[in-house]
C-alpha cells in the first residue's frame, strides 16, 4: 500500500509539473500584454502628397511649410490617460527616408525633430530627406496601448508574478518528489 502513495504523490508531481508549464504561458502572456509597449513599424507618410516636397521642379523641399510637422497615427489623444501620463509618451522613434529608391536612416535633431509630448515630427530640408522621384518617411515608435500598466511599479510587480508562480510550481513538485524519495529510503 506503501507503493501506491509513492505512485499517487509521484503522478501528482508530475500533473502538477505540467500544469504549471501549461499556465505560467498563459500567466507569462496576459503580463507582457500589459507590460510591454506596442511596436509600430514602418507607419508611412508622403511628403509630396502632404505638400512638405515637391516631386516636380527638381524635387523642391520646404520645410518652413505646417505640412512638413505631421502627426504619427497613434498618438495620445488629448483628455486619454495616455496623454495624461508622461511615460506613454511616443519613444523609441526612428525616422527612414525613401528618396529616389534609396532608403537612408534619418538623424534625430539633424534631418528631423520628435516632438514627445504631442507625438508629430517636422522633416528637415537636408540631403537625407530631399526628394527624387518620391519621397516616402516611415516612422518606426512605440506606443502605449489600452490596458497598459502606466506606473513603473506595477509593469515590475506584474512582471514578478510569472517568476513566483513558477516558483511556487517548482515548489510543489520539490516537495512532492521530496516526500517521495524519503518514504522509499533511496539513498540509505
């Protein structure tokens, strides 16, 4: 009879092993939802067609327009917690210019400006943004999406949960196969 609590404690350790491997996923994706920031890549927007570049005539650039300051698609609406609160600020922006088929990196500060707090860009007129034949800039950002953790704390809280729930899963099998290997005297 003996035998069979060791193969009930054993199968239970192991039951347990699998269902924690199961929910820690489960536990470990429902956190990063809300830990982590939303990639947007390559957002596309033509300064010909905003009327920031002119395609004829040589391929004129006027950055002194309004037009050449657009706002990126995902940008805090104002009255949004989002706006509200300074760490869901757009970040992590980079700036790619398609100019006569040629993809060149845009330099913050030298070929345009982020302005954070209300998530626009204004191109400059430099050789990295003049236009040939089109002329396409693709923002790369993240943003804060709904249900994002906003405080520092709670996205490190949250993000402890799945380590202890794995813990506490590892626990449980230890213990289990713990009791097992000193009821069978192995090792004595």
């Amino acid at each position: 009879m003996a035998e069979l609590t060791m193969v009930n404690k054993l199968f239970a350790g192991f039951v347990a092993l699998i269902i924690g491997i199961v929910l820690i996923t489960s536990v470990a994706t429902g956190t990063l939802a809300v830990t982590d920031r939303t990639i947007v890549s390559a957002e596309n927007h033509d300064l010909v067609s905003i009327g920031c570049a002119n395609a004829t005539n040589g391929g004129i650039f006027n950055d002194t327009v309004a037009a050449c300051t657009f706002a990126l698609a995902k940008e805090a609406t104002a009255g949004t917690w989002q706006a509200a609160n300074s760490d869901c600020n757009l970040a992590d922006v980079s700036v790619e210019n398609n100019s006569a088929s040629l993809y060149t990196a845009a330099v913050s500060g030298t070929d345009y400006d982020f302005y954070a707090g209300n998530g626009s860009i204004h191109m400059k007129n430099t050789t990295t943004t003049q236009d040939g034949d089109f002329n396409n800039t693709y923002v790369t950002y993240t943003y804060c999406q709904d249900g994002y953790a906003s405080q520092a704390w709670s996205r490190t809280i949250l993000d402890l949960i799945a380590g202890f729930f794995a813990l506490a899963v590892m626990g449980v099998g230890i213990s289990l196969f713990y009791s097992v290997y000193r009821e069978a005297n192995i090792g004595a």
